[in-house]
C-alpha cells in the first residue's frame, strides 16, 4: 500500500492537479480525492467493504489470491493458482487456469470469482459478479455526467468532440484549467474525481471501477457534480440521474451488497 498512496487528492501546480497517481490505498482506506467546499460526509465512515475486518489482508485479500484448478472432467487436481497476478478477479482458460489476458468480460464463467466468495463478503461467484457489474454501472453513470471520453485520447477536449460537463466548460470556460496559478479550480476538482473513480484507461488512477470504495465515489461524484452544476450555472442532468444524486449518500450500497462493516484499526 506504501506504493499505492501517492497523489491521493490535486496538488496545486502542473499535471497533479488534475490527475491522481497510484491513489489506491486512499481510495480503500476512504481518503482519496478532491473534496468540494461544504463537502459534508463522515469521513471516519467512507471505506470501502475491502478495508474492512471482513477482509484483515487488506490488498493481498483480494490480489493475491490461492485457488486450486480442477479438471472439469475428471475432478483431478490440474494446476495450484498462488496469486502471483496480483489479479483479484483474473480471466480463466478453457481449463479454468488464470491467465494473463486482462480483457475478458466480467461474467460469473469468463473470470474467478473466488477471491470474492472465499473472503466472505459475498456468498458465491454469481452473487459476487453481480455486485461488481452493480458497481460498476453505477460509478460509470456518474462519471459520465462529468466527461465521456468520445474520442478516447486521454484528455478533455471540449465538447462536442467529448461530452459530459466538463467538456462544455472545456468549451466556455477554458481559463478555468491552469496548472501554474497554485489554485484547484471546480473544474479541475472535477476532472481529477472522474480520473479517480471513471474508466479512462490511466495506469496511475485507482483503476477499480469504483470497486475498492463504492462508498467514497459516489459521496465525490456527487458533491462534485452539485458544484459545478452551482459554480458554473450548468443546466440539470437527466432526470434519473438527479434522482439517484439526491438519495442519500452511500446509496443503494448501504442498503445492499456493499454494507459497511468495522473499519480496520478502528
């Protein structure tokens, strides 16, 4: 975790303010991210169900995961999986050996789940696939309000050629992006929120789909999505997506699969 707690939140000047660097551990522990003027949520409260006493091994709970493969004609033992991916849900071969390959789809057959199900947070691996396809979806519904990413190079352009509301200020508001004035501007809050918790394909953001903490994105997307939406006048989002931002913080996953348990060292 030591190696995944660097840029957490903006720094003031040059590419950090706008973009994390290996935040996974904040992220876990509930302390990544840009944090909105009035932003008022428990913090002691944001962590993920990862970095709970469900899950004592912390990172190594879910990436270094021990599983035996069985032929699945015979019931034979086959190959010992030790973990050493560092893939908490990798993709399986015919013969449900993990591989390298990282683009599979995210089914109950095409990856394992049983880092997930052996921990004890989820009950077997179509519970857990699910939750995660919950979690993702979700997380993807904010960020895209913020920026979609239409022509995929990495970085806001204004719109049309991106969406979200981000690229419509990348269009009015252009000013608002300056790494050398020592400020973090809304937008640049904003645009460092959807690096963190999006999918935009960066190494160096958390990278998990919200998975590592669906508590502390969804309470960052929506903070940061009421500023902008006040700070700069913009219109109101689709209505189901205002619905969902004026529940309750924490959400459906207070309510279901993600309940939040003991924190760790707490």
């Amino acid at each position: 975790m030591q190696c995944h707690m660097r840029r957490t939140s903006p720094e003031l000047s040059g590419y950090g303010t706008t973009s994390p660097h290996a935040p996974q551990g904040a992220v876990l522990l509930g302390f990544a991210g840009y944090r909105p003027p009035g932003f008022a949520y428990d913090t002691s409260r944001i962590y993920g169900s990862h970095a709970t006493t469900q899950n004592p091994k912390l990172c190594a709970g879910c990436h270094v995961n021990r599983f035996t493969v069985t032929d699945q004609l015979t019931g034979a033992f086959s190959f010992q999986a030790t973990g050493h991916l560092m893939r908490p849900i990798p993709c399986l071969d015919a013969t449900g050996k993990p591989t390298a390959d990282k683009t599979c789809t995210y089914t109950e057959t095409a990856r394992s789940w049983q880092s997930c199900a052996a921990s004890g947070c989820h009950a077997n691996a179509a519970v857990a696939a699910n939750a995660f396809n919950t979690v993702r979806s979700r997380m993807k519904n904010y960020a895209d309000q913020l920026w979609v990413d239409l022509n995929a190079n990495g970085s806001i352009n204004a719109s049309p050629t991106d969406g979200g509301y981000l690229a419509t200020l990348k269009q009015t508001n252009p000013t608002e992006w300056n790494g050398a004035d020592l400020l973090i501007k809304p937008a640049e809050g904003a645009e460092f929120n959807a690096r963190l918790c999006g999918e935009y394909g960066q190494s160096n953001s958390d990278n998990s789909k919200g998975i590592h903490n669906p508590f502390l994105c969804e309470a960052l997307f929506i903070a940061t999505i009421n500023e902008i939406k006040t700070v700069y006048g913009l219109s109101v989002v689709a209505t189901d997506v205002q619905s969902r931002m004026n529940e309750p913080l924490g959400g459906e996953f207070n309510r279901s699969m993600h309940v939040s348990r003991t924190p760790r060292g707490r």
